[in-house]
C-alpha cells in the first residue's frame, strides 16, 4: 500500500504540473472551414440529451490548481489492464472534481481505429509512427459546450513526444475529427494537444455564445485531466 500512496500522490502532482503548462500554450484556433468527418470503423452509439453543469460559471481563467491529489476526483475512464490496446470503452462520462471544482460531460459517442489513417489529415501521425487512434465525443452545459477528443498511440514516449512537437506548429486540419460532434456555428473554437507517455491528447472544443465564459475553462481541465490518466494507465503495480 505504501507504494501505491506514493505513486498516487507523486501522479496527482505531476498532473497539476501538467495542467499549468499546458495553459501557457496557445490553443490553435480551429478553421472558418470544417474539416472532412472521418470514416469510422465502428458504429457510433445514440447520442444521449447533454447532461447539466454548474449553473455558475466563472469569469476568467481558472487558476492554477494546488496539488491536492487526495480532493481529486475523475470518473473518465474504466480499470484496463496495462499495456493493452486503447478502446473507446475504456473512456466513460466524464465528472471531474478538485477543490471547489466541479465539471461533467456527458459522453455521446465513441469510435475505436485500428490504425490512425482515419484521424491523419496530412500524413504527419504515419510518418511518426501512430499505431492507433480513438475518437471520443462529449456534450456538456446543456449542450452549449461540445468536445471531440483524439488519443492517439504510439510505439514510444519520444515518438509521441516528437508527433506532439510537430503537430503544435501544423494548423488544425492536421488530424480530423467528427465535426458533426461539434458546433458548425460557434464563438469559441480551439484545439490543445500533447504528449502523455506514449499517447497523444488532442481535445477540440467549440461553444456557442451562451457557453462562452466556461469554454476556456472547460477546455484546459478537459485536456489536462485526461492527459494524465495516461501517465498511470500502463503502471504495473504489485503489493
């Protein structure tokens, strides 16, 4: 157990260090033009009425977060066993809590590829080497704030590492996503993307005007959090 406590705590850490940087970055803006939606090789489920967030949103960026891995809470994702292939299963709704801060999306969608050609949009995750792709949609605030995410395989930490520097400076279209999961019209429209171990996140997000003070906000925690359950997901802990 005594191992257990510390890797916990040392994750919890990590992660929140994580979420500081991650905020320094620039998003890139998504295009005027939507992408193609790509070809999936699996059924996508119904999608589900968008579930309810916190009816007060903030003002302004959230600050950076204390480390406090014992007030985290994150249901994202099921228990898998290390080392094994990623599943758009493995990802549930997300109801994320720290502190004070409560956030949830409801997830609407899921599609698993056996490769990443159907995410590719210039060729850059072939010649990185991307092994897998899975593609995950979200719906939150009543439907005002709707995301797509893109996790991504790799066969090392550096090529994801190397994939996540290269992609930074391409524009948005460099992968593609389901833009029917996202908004056609919106005021708010980014993607943030980076490495975590041997994956890569990338989190497109779009809200329509009412959902305009909890975009950013929604966006940064979205990405961060996700990110680092990949820091522990393919740990293999004995007693």
């Amino acid at each position: 157990m005594g191992l257990v406590s510390v890797l916990l705590i040392g994750g919890g850490v990590v992660a929140f260090l994580y979420l500081r940087d991650a905020g320094q970055k620039p998003p890139v803006a998504l295009p005027t033009a939507d992408p193609i939606p790509t070809t999936t090789t699996t059924t996508a489920p119904p999608s589900d009425p968008p579930s309810a967030t916190p009816s007060d949103p903030p003002t302004s960026e959230p600050a950076e977060p204390t480390p406090d891995p014992s007030a985290t809470k994150s249901t994202t994702s099921k228990r898998v066993d290390p080392g094994s292939p990623l599943n758009d299963d493995e990802f549930e709704d997300w109801d994320f809590k720290l502190g004070d801060v409560k956030l949830q999306a409801k997830k609407v969608a899921g599609w698993t590829y056996d490769s990443c050609a159907p995410v590719d949009g210039q060729g850059m995750l072939a010649k990185n080497h991307c092994l897998r792709a899975v593609q995950l949609a979200y719906s939150a605030y009543g439907g005002h704030i709707k995301a797509v995410q893109l996790l991504l395989t790799f066969p090392s930490e550096g090529a994801a590492k190397t994939a996540a520097t290269r992609l930074a400076s391409l524009t948005s279209d460099a992968v593609k996503w389901h833009t029917d999961r996202t908004h056609r019209s919106y005021v708010y429209g980014k993607m943030r993307s980076g490495a975590s171990k041997k994956y890569v996140v990338i989190t497109v997000l779009t809200a329509d005007k009412a959902a305009k003070p909890m975009a950013t906000y929604y966006h940064q925690y979205l990405q961060s959090d996700i990110a680092s359950y990949f820091l522990f997901r393919d740990l293999t802990i004995t007693s």
